[in-house]
C-alpha cells in the first residue's frame, strides 16, 4: 500500500487482492493502535479525509471476503500538510 498526503488528506492506493470482494481501511496515530475507520467495496484506493495537517497518520487494510478477511496489513505512514 502506497500512502500519499495532501492537504487535510491522504490518498491510499493499494494492489487488489485475488478473491477480494471488499476492503476494511484501518487508521491510528502509531502503527500499534489502529483501528477500522472505512469498510470500502472492491477498489484499490481509498482518500481519508478531515485530517490535521502535520500530524503523522498511520494506515493499513484487511482484504475480504464471503468467507471472512486477511490479516491486517503492513502499516504505512502519512502526514497532510497544506498547500
């Protein structure tokens, strides 16, 4: 998954996984306290709004599916900033 800030919001882009039929998007403020923020259908992008700029966010994502989800994924970090 590739994280990419922008004002007030970062831009998640990620490689669909075989038999994904949606994704749960996960967010915290350290790569140990992430919590489900978004349940997303079967995309590979997703943008999280509202956020403050110059805080570090972090992100990760569980694939799923009829018979359940993944493991949650690696962390990635972002941190908005204005224009």
């Amino acid at each position: 998954m590739i994280a990419t800030a922008g004002n007030a919001q970062v831009v998640l882009n990620w490689t669909k996984s075989s038999g994904a039929t949606g994704y749960e998007i996960h967010r915290g403020s350290s790569s140990g306290s992430l919590s489900k923020r978004a349940d997303v259908g079967d995309v590979a992008t997703y943008t999280a709004t509202g956020l403050s700029n110059g805080t570090t966010y972090y992100f990760a994502i569980k694939a799923k599916n009829a018979s359940g989800s993944s493991a949650v994924s690696s962390s990635v970090s972002a941190t908005p900033i204005a224009p």
